[in-house]
C-alpha cells in the first residue's frame, strides 16, 4: 500500500452518513458503507454480494456471509462474521428494498439495466461519496483500514486480525494498522 487511505474518527464518519441521509439511495450508500466499516470488506467483496449470500432461508440476516474464491481479491474464499451493528445497518437496508429474486445482487446500481456495482463502479462511488461529505484523503479503502486500525486499538491480535481481513501475510494486516494518538496513551497506561 503506497498510498494508504484514510482512517476515520468517529466525527468524520458522522460527517459522511449526516451526508448520505440527505441524498438519493440513502439506505443502500449506508449500507454498502457501514458493511466496510463493520466488516472490513473490500469493495469488490461488498459488489459481488448478492441477498442469498446475506439472508437465510428464512430472510434474517445471516451470522456469516461466506465469501466464494470469485468474490475475493486473492480467490481464496472465506468466511466474513457479521456483527450486531452491521446485522442491523443490513436488516434496515433489506427492509427497504426487497428483492423477489435471492439470486439479485444485494446493492443495486441506479445504472438501468445493470446487474448492479462492480468494484470500480464502486471504487468511484465512495471516492464521491467522501469528496462531496468533506473528508479528505478517504477513498474506497477507508472502512477496511478503520475496521481493522478500531480492533488494534482495543487489543485484538494481529492474527485474527490477519484472518478478519482475509490477508496471507502478518506483514500486510499491519500494513493497515494506523498508530494513533489513542492508542499511544493506552498502551503506556499498561506500563
């Protein structure tokens, strides 16, 4: 990661979703951001999902969303573990917008006759999304990196931290960790 994309506080965060709530699609740009956020999903993972891989047979929210090799950067499947938060941010966002098909992708595009975002089209969307909400330096990739730099500073391992994030490398989980001023403080408080 040369250039790494910005964490985020919770002020800027708040600042992001104050400006979703505004805009058209605000239930879907919600929910595609906070499932970044919550889960550390790239966005070429959060595109690829469709609502069989979120809901059970009985349309709850499922406790994993289990990630096929076609679905990830590495092609390596794995299993992402949705939280409560995020079990609810999805659970707001499919009572929304139902879809009759389970096959449909979960995130639709407002493109006509799309088969919804791909991680490009996506890419772009959050780099708006950021830019017109005010927060510079964040782009596609800041969910990912807050998700995992909010876990290192409450003590989680870097090897679940590694397999949360789905790398094959200690090193590059913590590539991803942002040091901070907060977790200075803590860290001498245990001295």
């Amino acid at each position: 990661m040369s250039k790494k994309a910005k964490t985020l506080n919770q002020q800027e965060l708040r600042k992001v979703l104050d400006y979703i709530a505004t805009r058209k699609h605000a239930a879907r740009n919600r929910a595609m951001l906070m499932t970044t956020f919550l889960s550390g999903m790239r966005v070429g993972e959060v595109c690829s999902l469709r609502f069989k891989d979120v809901l059970d047979a009985d349309g709850n929210i499922r406790n994993e969303i289990r990630l096929t090799p076609e679905m990830t950067k590495g092609d390596y499947a794995r299993v992402v573990f949705v939280n409560d938060k995020l079990r609810k941010e999805l659970a707001q966002y499919v009572a929304h917008f139902k879809s009759s098909k389970l096959d449909d992708k979960l995130f639709y595009s407002q493109k006509k006759g799309s088969d919804g975002f791909n991680a490009n089209t996506l890419t772009q969307h959050f780099h708006f999304l950021y830019k017109r909400a005010g927060v510079d330096g964040a782009s596609s990739h800041s969910g990912r990196r807050t998700f995992i730099t909010n876990l290192a500073s409450k003590g989680v391992s870097v090897r679940v931290l590694m397999n949360l994030a789905g790398h094959r490398s200690i090193a590059t989980t913590q590539a991803y960790i942002d040091i901070n001023d907060n977790m200075l403080r803590s860290a001498v408080e245990l001295a």
